[in-house]
C-alpha cells in the first residue's frame, strides 16, 4: 500500500531518514519529517547514546525505575526494558513508587503503575507517606491547608525514594525527568537566584556522593516526543507487527489508558509559577525547538566559581539521611506537623532551632576572615 | 528575619495602598510647599529626607519610598557608585555617549553630563588645576538602511538629538551622526547596498536582530577609535540586562554570557562601560518624566525574535515581583567573569600621579577570572574549549570554511546561511573589519594551539626523565 501511493502521487513525501516509507511526522526535536519507524529508532537510538556516553549503568547494577504512572515514567519503564533486552545492558530493573495518599489523584495512577508491573514483568515496590511518616498528604492538607503543603510533598517524596531504593538494594534510580523539566528548572534557578542549584541541575547523575545516585537518560529527550511515542504505538501496533514484543496490545492499551488520565495535574497543586515558565519554554518551543536542548547546553556551560560557597553535606542526627543541616528537612517538618506546629519549617522564620543557628556560627566565623577590605590607595 | 511567618500581612511598605494619593501629588511634590508634611497626612514621607512625599510608581524595591529629589540624587549615586568603583571614567578619558534617543541612554547621557559639569566647577576652583576635565562625545548610530523607518521620523529624530546635546552645554560635547554602512570602509553609497544584502541573507529573525547589533558595536568602536576616544558609554540598564541574561541562556551561549553583563568589557579595542547596570527601566522612565527629558521611540515594526519573547516574559515576571529583574542579574553576576571585565590599570609614567590614583576600584576581586584567548569571528563572544577549533589540519580548507569554525555555535546556528552559495556571498558582503577579526584570531588560535601542544610535550619528557 506504501508503495502503491508512492507511484501514484510524485508529491508524497518521503522520510528524509530511510527515504524509503512516506513520512508521518514532523519530529518535534528537529522538525524533519520522517515516517514512524525512523521516529522509533531514533528514539530510542537516542537514549541508548546517551545511556552509553555518561556510563550511566555497569553490567549486573539494579536499578530502580522512579514510576509515577505518568506518560514519562511509563515511557522510561519500557524504553529502558527494551534496551535492556536489545542491548544486553544486564540490568536488574524494578519499579519503584511513592503513594503520597492523595485520593483520586494518586490511588488512580498507581492502578498504572500495578498494570506494567504484570506487562513488562518488572518487580514494583510501592513505599507510602503513612507507612513511612505516618501521615498521608490528604491528612497533611486537612492539617494545614492547601496552601505550601507542596513543601512537604517535595521533601517527603525525595526522601521516600531514597528509602524505597535502599528497600530494594539497588543501586541507581532513574527518574522520568525530560529535556523540557531540566530546561525549566534551569530558568527556574535563574529566576530565583539559586547559584548552587544552577550548577548542579543540568548534571545527568546527580547524588553521587550519596547513598544511591539519581539519572535522568530523558535528559536529552523531549516532552513531546515522549507524549508521541505511545501515541503513535498504538498505529503501529494494530497496522503492523513492527514490534516482536510479546504483547504489544496490553501495552498500548495501557498507554493509551494513561496518556488519558494524566493531562490532569494534581488536586492541591495549580502550580502557578512553574506553570509560568512551562509557558515560556513551550513559546520559545515553537519559535526554535532547538532552545530546549540549547537551554541545558547553557546550563552546563555556566562557569559558575568554585569558591562560591556550597552547603556542606553531613547526615541528619535524627534519622541518618543526608542533610546539610543538623535535622534533614523531612525531620523538621514531620516534627513541626507532630506538635501540631505544621507552619515549622516553611520559611526562613524558625528554622533556626533546629541547626541554622550553629551553621551561622560557623560560617560566621569564616566569612570574617574571607572578607575583603576595600583598597586603600592615598 | 524581620517579620515571623504569619504575622506577616502587615503593611511594611504600603507600595499597594498609595498609587492613586501620590501619583497625584507626585508633581507639586518635587517642591516642598511647606516646612514639612504633617503627620495625619494620607500620603507617604519620603523615608530619606523625612520631608517632602513620596512619589511612586516607579518599580523596583525603592518603589514608593522617596520623594523626587531623593529618588533623583538615589538613581544618580548608583550611577556614580559604578563609575567610580570600576574605574570607569578618569580626569583624562575621552567618552563617548552611545545615544539611541531612547531613555536609558538619554538619562546615561544625562548623568555623563551631570558628571562633567561638576568636574569643570572643581577644576575652575582648584588652584593647581592637575585634574583635567574629561571629555565628552555623543554617537547616534542611524540604522534605517537596515530598519523600516520612515524618513520624516527619521529627520524628526536628527532634530530632537541635535537640540538635545547642544542643550548640553558648557562643556561642549561633539555629536557623532553616523549611518550604520560606515562599517563599510569604501563610500557609503556601497556600503549600504552591502549592508542590507548582508542582513537581509540572514533567515532567522532572532539571528538577524543580533547581527544588527553586532553590526552597530561595530559601528559604534570605529566611530570612537576614529575620533580618539577610550571609553564607550552604554545605557544598558538592570531591566535589559535582565533580558539579555536569559536570551543568551536561550541561546546556548551560558558559557561567553558572563562577559557581556559585567560594569566594564574591555575586550573591544575602546572599552565598553555599563554605569546603568544598576538602575531599572521604571526608575529611568520615572526620571525622564519628572526632569522632562526628551526621549524618542523610532518605530521599527513588530518583533517575533526570541529576544522580543524574553523580554515580554521579563516583564511580566517584573510586574509580579520588583525585585524579580535585579535577581536574575544578581545570580548571572555570581558567573565568573572574564579577565577582560575591567578597566586595565594605566601603566603609562606620563598620566599625572593625581589621575592615576582616581582609579579605584572597590569591589574587584583579585584575577579570579579565567582567561580565554579565542573569540567568535562574527559577535566576539569568548569561545568555549569545545568551540575552539583543531586549525591544524585546515590549512588548505576554504577561507568561508575557516570563517564558519570561527564562530561560535549560536551564530552558526542563527546567523550563518545554511548552504554554501549564501554562505559565500554573506562572506562576501561582512564588512573587512570582521574579516580581519576573524584572521587575526585564527593565527591567534594556532599560535595558542602550539603553545598547548608544547607544554604536553614539556610535561611528557619531565616525566620520562
């Protein structure tokens, strides 16, 4: 049929990759017009390089997949399986998730993440706020509001996938983060002013030094092209057998099924100020898509001194993870939603009891002695 | 530290009440009618002189907090705290005044001004007269070769600069009205169909509104080095740099940004200096409102670069927070910098004694900067290691070939024409200033390279022995 319409109109246009099938899209990343196979290829080419030039596995490591049930971890999980199968990476992969215990937010999602457990044949951990704080974000929320309860999800989440991890002994996570999310955050810490989180937020492998590192192999790759990727799955795999996967429909469906569901943001969060620059990174998208990957380029780029002063990493005397101050964040703000003080911790207010206080001393004491008197020329 | 968390819906500041009370009063305000304003008065006292109202309205932190004379001498000392800190102006320079007729460069222009004025008074009171009174020029750079402006605008606007700077007088101040072709050595006739087949051979549109500027610093240092000036004064103020600070971001240029955001750039032959870099735009416009100062808007159509995107988002990030422009700046001002960023310390036995000892410099930090010897070939940008290209093994590659790899990757992305027929008649039309450029740093680049190389093979045959 391919063929047919090729003789038929001179006018078809051809994938400027194979030159052989007719194209079907335009990639987002590029803007070539290329047909579905090469967008499969390329894909997924891509993220392999990627995974190779930073090194991001050994054999034999277990790694656990950061999943949400969102279109990018879901795509993350199978990219990654597929890899693993096609390019004998020797990976151990699991799923991971956090159940923050949002009701008809959260609960939904995971039925996603339970439903790749079975089709990709990919173990799932699921660690909770209640099981692991002994609160859910629901009771949180009820506790102080919707307003800054963000502070604590953010703080509750990072730590609860530290723990779920080091619950499953691997040895790398990976999280679903995409070109679009780093560029963002990269304006984000311009905007505010965040030198030391500039200078580490373009890094593929983060918390090295920690327990479990963190990669991003979707640091390269873009929103959109990770929202095509089951879309157009679901062509490919009713039309043809393009893929020998065991079972390519239960996938599509599930793709299908979430891609459905997750345009929805969560319930406590509108999010307005990411939500600001989101905006600006897709008008900046469609004037030059190649701001995206250009953006990142910059941030990698950024001489940032090495003398500025970074916050010195130590362990929290409470529970053991890292922390740079004496209690990690989590322990605050669990202590201040303890006593029933849920405003703790949010704000620079009262944060000083609990160790800010004695890493002023110290930096005190150095800051005099770095500090530069003005010369004196008569 | 001041306020605890949820106490903090107390009026510190009222910026959000007063607009309407003050904003009406802002005029007579600028006189004190009376000795002093009473206490249940509705308006606001200025927090400096504790005498006269407030006037608003003008952004930024400060917004609300002064009244018009205090705002004036505030906006005035930060420009005068640049230039003395960075050394940006002595008794003996020669400047020149980058005047676009828009307000920054018109308050830029007033404050130099401002300055020399005051010099002069000194010199005539002192006695022994060992501090000359630096010179002033200013530069109109005329771009409707390459800009769709109306002619009657454009005469309009000679008009106005005229009167303007013979209106700035004494001292003298020599004005510049240059065409933008002058970049061009041979007659101008020549020059300007060369310009616009030049601009016009640039596709994007972002990429040809940077040209243009690149086009108009060059304009701008011949016109100096022409006319014996060593320093040129800019009006870029927080507001634009702000803007520029994340169109570069954007641009992939994160790497060559710190160089262009600095007090002081001395990579061009005549030194360019930035004493607005800490005035925002509002607080400028403010000025040009309350001390009338004439200022012109050439019409130059609709802009859909990405620089115009930015700085609309700027804006409006501006508009939600005062603070927002100052911050961006502030955290790209915490990038190093390069080893160009300052004014070079005159070394000259011939310069006075007292001259030279005008040359503070405060806030400088001791050579923290790295340095780097490579720039690109079409906007001057210091050039990354990965941008600098192995000239080892292009001896006999095209000139057009030589060309492209001596550009940054921004500039060939957004400005060099894709296939090689353009690329070599855009080659073709650059002006010869920039082709010299572009000669001078390949040797610079290869001598660089062998001098890497030899080190290698120094370190190499220690090791051995």
């Amino acid at each position: 049929m391919e063929e047919e319409r090729q003789r038929r109109g001179g006018g078809v246009r051809l994938c400027c990759l194979c030159n052989r099938q007719r194209a079907s899209l335009k990639r987002p990343k590029t803007l070539q017009q290329i047909c579905r196979d090469c967008f499969y290829r390329v894909f997924e080419d891509e993220i392999h390089d990627v995974i190779l030039s930073n090194r991001l596995f050994s054999p034999g490591d277990r790694v656990a997949i950061g999943a949400s049930g969102g279109k990018d971890s879901t795509v993350l999980a199978y990219v990654l399986s597929k890899l693993n199968h096609a390019h004998s990476y020797g990976l151990d992969l699991f799923l991971l998730s956090v159940d923050e215990g949002i009701t008809g937010y959260r609960d939904d999602s995971l039925l996603t993440v339970h439903r790749n457990q079975i089709q990709y044949g990919l173990p799932l951990k699921v660690v909770s706020y209640k099981e692991l704080y002994g609160w859910s974000m629901d009771e949180i929320v009820k506790m102080i509001g919707v307003k800054n309860n963000c502070t604590f999800c953010g703080v509750f989440r990072r730590q609860a996938l530290d723990r779920g991890a080091a619950q499953l002994k691997v040895d790398k996570v990976v999280t679903g983060h995409n070109a679009d999310d780093i560029a963002e955050t990269v304006l984000l810490n311009i905007l505010r002013g965040d030198i030391a989180r500039l200078s580490r937020c373009t890094s593929i492998t983060t918390g090295e030094d920690g327990p479990i590192p963190r990669c991003k192999p979707f640091k390269y790759t873009y929103e959109k092209e990770i929202v095509i990727y089951p879309f157009y799955f679901i062509a490919a795999a009713t039309s043809t057998a393009a893929f020998a996967n065991p079972s390519p429909l239960s996938f599509t469906y599930a793709y299908f099924k979430k891609l459905d569901y997750f345009s929805t943001e969560c319930i406590y969060s509108p999010n307005a100020y990411r939500g600001f620059a989101r905006e600006f990174i897709k008008d900046l998208e469609r004037i030059r898509p190649r701001a995206i990957l250009d953006i990142i380029k910059s941030g990698e780029n950024f001489r940032i001194s090495t003398t500025t002063k970074m916050p010195e990493q130590g362990t929290c005397e409470r529970c053991g993870y890292i922390s740079s101050q004496k209690w990690c964040k989590a322990c605050v703000l669990l202590d201040g939603l303890n006593r029933g003080l849920p405003k703790l911790g949010i704000g620079r207010s009262r944060a000083g009891i609990t160790g800010r206080k004695d890493r002023n001393e110290n930096y005190g004491g150095k800051s005099i002695d770095n500090k530069q008197c003005g010369t004196l020329d008569f | 530290m001041a306020c605890n968390g949820t106490g903090c819906q107390s009026t510190c500041y009222k910026d959000e009440e007063e607009p309407s009370s003050s904003s009406s009063s802002s005029s007579p305000c600028s006189k004190p009618s009376t000795d002093s304003v009473k206490p249940e008065s509705t308006n606001v006292c200025c927090l400096k002189c504790k005498l006269n109202d407030a006037v608003s309205g003008y952004g930024g932190v400060d917004d609300g907090r002064f009244c018009a004379d205090c705002f004036k001498s505030n906006l005035f000392g930060k420009f005068r705290l640049a230039v003395t800190s960075n050394a940006m102006i002595t008794p003996t320079d020669e400047v020149l005044v980058a005047f676009s007729g828009g307000p920054s460069s018109r308050v830029a222009l007033q404050f130099v001004h401002d300055m020399q004025e005051r010099a002069q008074k000194n010199f005539d009171a002192s006695r022994d007269r060992s501090l000359p009174v630096f010179g002033v020029g200013v530069v109109f750079i005329d771009e409707s070769a390459v800009l769709p402006i109306p002619s009657t605008e454009m005469e309009e606007a000679v008009e106005v600069i005229n009167s303007v700077v013979s209106s700035l007088a004494p001292p003298m101040k020599e004005l510049h009205l240059v065409p933008i072709e002058t970049v061009y050595s041979s007659n101008s006739s020549d020059g300007k169909e060369g310009i616009i087949k030049l601009v016009n051979s640039v596709s994007d549109p972002t990429g040809r509104e940077d040209m243009l500027l690149n086009l108009r610093m060059l304009a701008l240092q011949k016109v100096a080095s022409e006319f014996g000036y060593n320093r040129l004064v800019l009006g870029s103020c927080t507001s634009r740099i702000a803007s520029h600070v994340l169109s570069a971001t954007v641009k992939g240029q994160g790497y060559s940004l710190p160089a262009d955001i600095q007090y002081v750039d001395a990579r061009w032959e005549i030194p360019v200096v930035l004493p607005l870099r800490d005035c925002f735009a509002q607080e400028i416009n403010m000025l040009c409102r309350l001390d009338g100062l004439k200022t012109l808007q050439l019409s130059t159509g609709p802009s859909s670069s990405i620089n115009g995107l930015v700085s609309s988002f700027v804006a409006l990030l501006q508009e939600e927070n005062p603070s927002r422009e100052s911050t961006i700046v502030r955290t790209a001002g915490k990038l190093i910098p390069f080893h160009f960023n300052r004014i070079p310390e005159i070394v000259d036995g011939n310069v006075p004694l007292a001259t030279r000892r005008r040359q503070k410099r405060y806030n400088l930090k001791p050579n923290e900067s790295v340095s780097s010897e490579s720039f690109c070939a079409l906007c001057n940008s210091p050039l990354d290691k990965s941008e600098i290209v192995d000239w080892s093994n292009v001896d006999n590659s095209r000139s057009t070939d030589i060309f492209y790899s001596a550009c940054c990757s921004s500039c060939q992305f957004q400005i060099l024409p894709r296939d090689s027929m353009t690329m070599e008649q855009f080659y073709m039309d650059l002006p010869q200033s920039v082709i010299i450029r572009a000669k001078q740093a390949n040797n610079g680049n290869l001598s660089l390279l062998r001098e890497q190389i030899q080190d290698c093979l120094l370190s190499d045959g220690e090791d051995e022995t």
